[in-house]
C-alpha cells in the first residue's frame, strides 16, 4: 500500500502540542458548523433531491426512515450525489461563497475566514453525501453540535482528506447502524470506546495540517479580490476529489443496504 502524508505519524512533540493540535481543529469545526447555512435540514435536502425520480411515498419513507429502506435506487443516489458535488463546488469558487453565510464571520476570531470558509462547504457537501447514503439527522432539532455530532464530522472530514483512521471510524458506526437499525447518531459508540480514539487521531492530523497552513493541501488559497474568495482552479483540484472520495466511501458502508 502508498503511504501517504495522511498516514504518516504526526510529529514529534509534546502532549501538549497534540492537544493544541486537536483543538485548533476542533474549534474551527465548530465554528464552520455554526455558520449559518451550513446546517442542512435533512427531511426538506431528501424531498426536494429525491422528488423528480421517486414516488410520493417513497419519498415518504425515505424521509422517515432512510432512502436505503425505501429502495431508492443506487444509480439515482449516486446521480443526485454528484450534483450535490457540483452544486457545492459551485458555491465555494464564486464570490457568494462568504456572502452565502452573512454574519458568520463575526465568530471566527483568531481562525483564518477562508479555512473556515471552506470547512463550512466541506460540512455542507458531508452532510448531504450522508444523507443520501441513508444516515440519521446529524444536529437533530438543535443548530448546536454535540459531541457525537462533532465527532462524525471530523470523520467525514478525515476521509474527504484520505485520513485512513477516518475510513475505518466511519465503517465501524456504519456497522452499529445496520446492527441496531438505529434512527439517531450512536452516542456512546462515537464518544466512548473504539471509534473515540479514531475520532481523536484523525482530528489531531487534521490540526498538524492546519497549524502548517495548508490544512492536508485541500484549503484553496485565498486571494485578494473583494475579501476572501476561493480559487477556482484549486478548488476544483481539490474540492471535488475530497468530496468524491467521501461519496465511495459511504456508498461502500452497510447503511446502504440497511432496512433502517
């Protein structure tokens, strides 16, 4: 197997360093992740995408349960997933990528607008793949992450980044899900035991990329035209690939084939 950056020790230091690290990623997930915009309500993003190819009913059950149980297709999941991609690909190369989430930058503090920015698109693009995929509502009725909610997220975020500990966190949870025929994120699973580790490399990784300014070489830089925008042409090197690759990975997992 290549080895890649992602699956590379971070480097040596303290603990200390590692914490840092950690919570240099966590807090800018939280951040994008308040953002306006950046939440999709799950049950209007599954009616409205599944709508032109599927039945009332089931897109019904779809919407209740999961479009896995509902017997959507691969084929048109997998349509509707890629023009999600582009849609949010489109978002984040134009100048209504910051427009698109007004006042938001108001928390951003000492964290750069355009990593936030674009982390904000990444959880945009996650969440739909998700959902498509047949996971639960990942904030439920609160615009507020919880911890299990935090967690899956830096999930989804470390396979974008070819995070190996990410695929292997993910196909864990995924695993639970067809076990358990759960309707909600496993808590306990994503906070405690296994994965919760998993959770924390993967985070800690992502934070050495950022604290090198290059945040796994998949943030466009930004450039000074009316504020932060986003390359277009990195964007699309990077963007569409990570979104692309988060998109095998979850058609690959037991959630797609779950009665859930």
């Amino acid at each position: 197997m290549t080895t890649t950056q992602h699956d590379l020790p971070a480097p040596s230091g303290t603990t200390g360093d590692d914490d840092a690290r950690d919570s240099l990623f966590g807090r800018t997930l939280v951040t994008a992740a308040r953002l306006p915009g950046v939440r999709i309500d799950r049950a209007d993003y599954l009616r409205r995408s599944l709508a032109p190819y599927c039945s009332e009913e089931q897109v019904s059950r779809a919407v209740d349960e999961t479009p896995a149980a509902a017997g959507v297709p691969k084929q048109v999941i997998s349509d509707i997933a890629d023009a999600s991609i582009r849609h949010e690909a489109s978002r984040v190369t134009t100048l209504s990528a910051l427009a698109g989430f007004p006042g938001g930058l108001a928390l951003l503090g000492t964290i750069p607008a355009d990593t936030v920015q674009y982390l904000g698109h990444m959880l945009r693009v996650a969440q739909k793949l998700a959902y498509l995929y047949s996971w639960p509502d990942l904030f439920e009725e609160n615009d507020e992450p919880d911890d299990a909610t935090q967690n899956v997220l830096t999930l989804f975020v470390g396979v974008m980044f070819g995070v190996q500990a990410a695929n292997k966190g993910l196909g864990i949870v995924a695993a639970k899900f067809a076990e358990q025929v759960a309707r909600r994120l496993p808590q306990q699973a994503l906070t405690k035991g296994v994965v919760y580790p998993l959770v924390k490399a993967v985070a800690k990784q992502l934070g050495v990329q950022m604290t090198k300014s290059v945040f796994a070489k998949g943030l466009a830089k930004a450039i000074p035209v009316v504020g932060s925008v986003l390359s277009g042409g990195l964007t699309l090197a990077s963007f569409l690939p990570m979104s692309k690759r988060l998109k095998k990975h979850l058609a690959s997992l037991p959630t797609t084939t779950s009665a859930a």
